[in-house]
C-alpha cells in the first residue's frame, strides 16, 4: 500500500508535538513492509535530523524528491520539498500578461522566484493562510504525478492538501486531528480555522484522532459520526541508556519544569500559583519555564508580582537534545494543560527518569497510570504533589521506578500498527493477522 502523506512540520524544525508525531508515526510505519510512505512538507531545510536519517535529491525542480532511510529500519520513505508547476509568475507586470490571455477555469497563478518555486516560510507567520492555500495547489500536483493507494493529511494546517489530491484522484482520504481550534483558543474559535478543520472532517473517509478526549470534541463540536473516528494514541522515540543518565546541574536545589509553549492551552498561569504556594513552605527549589509564546510576558510579570522571580528560570523555546537535557537536570516535571489532546513531553519526562504530574484535562492521561493527574485549575493539589515529590524520595523513586517501566511500552510501533489498520479499513480491506513487527 502507498500513502501519500502531508505534514505540515519535520525535525528538527518543529514548534510542538505535530513534526515529532509525524516522524515518530512514518518511521513506525516503515517497520511494515507492505506500507510505502510519501511524506510532504510545505519547506525543507536541508538539516533535518540527520541522526537517523539521510536526505538525498535536488532541488532545482519544480517538485524537489528525496529519500529518507532510517539506519536501523533500511527503508525508504519518499520526502518531496513543495515548489510549483502552477502558471507561475515573478512580478505584478507578469501577472497582468499573463492574466490577458486565456487559460482553463482550473489555472492558479501562483507567485514563485525566478526558478519558479514557491516560496514557503514552512512556519506560522501572519501569511499561513496563504501558504495552506498554496501548499492545497502543490498537492494537487503532487496527486496527479504520484501513484498511491490512499492519503493521509495531519492537523488542520494539511487539511486542504489532502482534500486537493483526493480531489484530484478520487483516492481516500484520512486526516489525523492532533488538536482542534477548540483546545488551542480555549472555547474562542477562529472561524475561518472551525470551517478548515470541519471541511477536512466532512470530506474525510477515516479520521483518527489522538485521545478519546479529542474524539469527543470531534464528535460533539463538529457534528461527526463516531463511526468513522478511532483513537489511536501517539507515543516516544526510545532513548539510549547513554542519553538518559542523569546530568549534573550545578546546583543543589531541586528543579520544577514546564515545558512546552507559554500559551493559554499550555496552562503557565497555573504552574506560577502553584510554583508560589510551595515556595512558601521550601526555599530549595527552583522552577523553570521552558518555552515561548504569547502569555511570555505576563507571567514574568506574575513571577515579579509574586516575589518569586529569583526562584524562576526562563529558558525559551528548546528543541533536540536541549528537551532531554533540560529534562535530565529536572527532578519534578508538571504538564497543567488547560486542554491537551495528548501531550508527548510527560513520556519523554517519564524516559528521563522524572516524574510527572499532568492534567486530567489531557488525552495522555487516559493510558497512563505511573503519573499525578490534577485538575489544571486546582493549583493547591498541583502545589501539594510537587512538594511530595521534592521532598519524598521513596515517592520520587516509585514514579521514577515505574513510570519509567511503563513509557517503554509506549513504541510508536504499535502506534503505527493501529494506523495501518485504520489504512486497510479505509481500503475497505481486511488486515493481515500474519504481518509481524
């Protein structure tokens, strides 16, 4: 089976979970012979992670291929960079020429550089909207010169390209809802967001979704069918016993961490008061907000507000072996998501040998048992779990012990085994029990 995928994110360019998930998920499925996978991306960097992987190809043509191999799978998956084959045009004058003449009711005159390639930040600029509508035209090409069986697109930002190439070639589609605008505003949806995401839930075949929290919202926000969502959890990327001993930090204070971006979705507010009332009873902790994002400014205002600044680190947005690092030198970790519909960065906690305390309001909270689940709003019941694990080590050591024990279960393998069976439903074909992994 071939599946043409679209993303929106890869490593080591990422801003959250989406591009970790997505790499996670293709290299699980590479361990299948029977699935082969195109994954599109709107840019490519050139430096994507090359501890696994092998880019190779050029790009000085319209439609610039690749090929990922992972080292210890020895399978390729295809890798295209978009650029544009769409009447392009390089300045206004050229565009006024060129829309002169006559041309098919389907034409898209698309902007490029001289080479005629769309440009694309690959980013979350002001111009996104734009680019999600110029990455929907580069689908479009890329499903009709593409042979494959079904398509799978991830997260809104992909959801126009997926509907673009089935569009194109009546192939099936399967979108996997990461989040919904619903967890990312807190209530206060983008309208013109909503409308991309339920176009992408109407127009798909199979929808998964990442945590049955999120299936609900799917459900009973956007008006879908159960019938046709399945859950499917995401999980980590196993760590080395190298990578995961424990590093010096320097100090000898215990360190809290957050980690993850500083906006409304994320919580921050919450772990500041919690941070405020252990720090009221110890003084031999520090806490540390790893991150960036809107609500940054407010909440060094609020730790000044406070008095507790001295005890508070920023650190800004981390990524790669920064996340591990930071998570090696942390002897608690608090995830306070307001709405979550997973949260990957508690397993890679877990892995670190940290325990964790997470909101019940998150999809990862429905598979694991070896963490402290608190309401995000209940600061009191979060500040009173930090203070037990700072100050308790046979408590520390219990999570540390088998929180560790039960993240190594979570491969994306298995994860990638549940999407194959979502791939061959879609297909209308029954899944082959005697496929081993």
């Amino acid at each position: 089976m071939k599946v043409l995928m679209f993303g929106w994110e890869f490593p080591p360019h990422i801003s959250g979970g989406l591009g970790t998930a997505c790499y996670g998920l293709t290299k699980g499925l590479a361990e299948f012979e029977d699935i082969e996978v195109t994954f599109v991306v709107p840019k490519a960097f050139g430096d994507e992670d090359q501890s696994t992987m092998q880019l190779i190809g050029a790009n000085n043509i319209p439609i610039s291929k690749k090929q990922i191999y992972f080292e210890d799978i020895q399978k390729k998956i295809d890798y295209y960079e978009v650029d544009s084959e769409i009447i392009p045009y390089t300045d206004p004058e050229e565009f006024w020429q060129l829309k002169s003449k006559k041309y098919s009711k389907r034409s898209q005159f698309v902007n490029t550089d001289e080479d005629g390639k769309i440009e694309f930040s690959g980013q979350y600029g002001t111009d996104l909207m734009h680019e999600i509508w110029n990455y929907s035209l580069v689908a479009d090409v890329i499903a009709r010169d593409s042979e494959f069986d079904l398509i799978h697109a991830h997260d809104w930002l992909a959801y126009p390209a997926g509907i673009a190439a089935k569009k194109r070639t009546g192939k099936p589609l399967v979108i996997h809802v990461h989040a919904t605008d619903f967890d990312r505003s807190g209530g206060s949806v983008n309208p013109q967001v909503y409308a991309m995401e339920r176009e992408g839930m109407e127009a798909a075949d199979q929808i998964i979704t990442v945590s049955n929290l999120t299936r609900n919202i799917v459900i009973e926000k956007y008006g879908v069918n159960p019938d046709k969502i399945t859950t499917v959890y995401n999980a980590v990327e196993p760590v080395s016993d190298k990578e995961g001993l424990k590093i010096k930090k320097g100090i000898d204070e215990k360190i809290v961490t957050f980690l993850g971006r500083i906006t409304m979705q994320k919580g921050p507010e919450y772990f500041v008061e919690a941070a405020n009332l252990v720090l009221q009873k110890i003084d031999n902790v520090r806490f540390v907000m790893a991150g960036g994002g809107d609500m940054m400014d407010a909440i060094i205002h609020r730790t000044a507000q406070l008095k507790i600044s001295d005890r508070f680190h920023f650190t800004g947005f981390l990524r790669g072996d920064d996340v591990f690092q930071m998570l090696r030198m942390s002897d608690v970790f608090v995830m306070p998501s307001v709405s979550e519909p997973f949260g990957i960065v508690p397993l890679e906690a877990m892995q670190s040998n940290v325990p964790v305390i997470i909101s019940k309001q998150s999809g990862v909270s429905e598979i694991l048992k070896y963490a402290i689940k608190v309401d995000f709003w209940d600061v009191n019941a979060m500040a009173d779990a930090i203070y037990g694990l700072v100050n308790y080590p046979s408590l520390s050591g219990l999570f540390k012990k088998f929180g560790k024990e039960e993240v190594e279960d979570l491969k994306w393998k298995y994860s990638a085994k549940n999407v194959r069976d979502v791939y061959f439903k879609t297909l209308g074909v029954e899944t082959e029990q005697t496929e081993t992994i």
